[in-house]
C-alpha cells in the first residue's frame, strides 16, 4: 500500500484487535535533540483479517 505513496513508515505495528480488523499504527519515531524524540504517525489503518482490505481509519 506504502508504495503508491512513495514512502514507507518505519514502524508498522499491529496496536489492537477489533472484530475481524487488525487496528494498524504506522509511524517513524524522530530525534528532536539529544534527549527528545516523538513519534510521527503516518496513518492507522484497519487490516482485515480474512481478506487482507485495508482501510484508512482517517
């Protein structure tokens, strides 16, 4: 999918179930400074199970 847009999320995670979805969080962790970092999120997303849809929760 991250294809199409020419960019892939470091961090692709499975966060939580929710009927026959997986809810999918993409995201890159960046440095601020030397003591500082945040997570910068590309999308959450439902994944189904069974047939492998996504689609975008936002």
């Amino acid at each position: 999918m991250f294809k199409n847009y020419g960019y892939m999320p470091s961090i692709i995670e499975v966060d939580h179930i929710e009927g026959n979805n997986y809810v999918v969080h993409a995201y890159e962790i960046i440095q601020d400074d030397e003591k500082t970092w945040h997570t910068a999120t590309a999308g959450w997303y439902y994944v189904d199970m069974h047939t492998g849809k996504i689609e975008s929760i936002f």
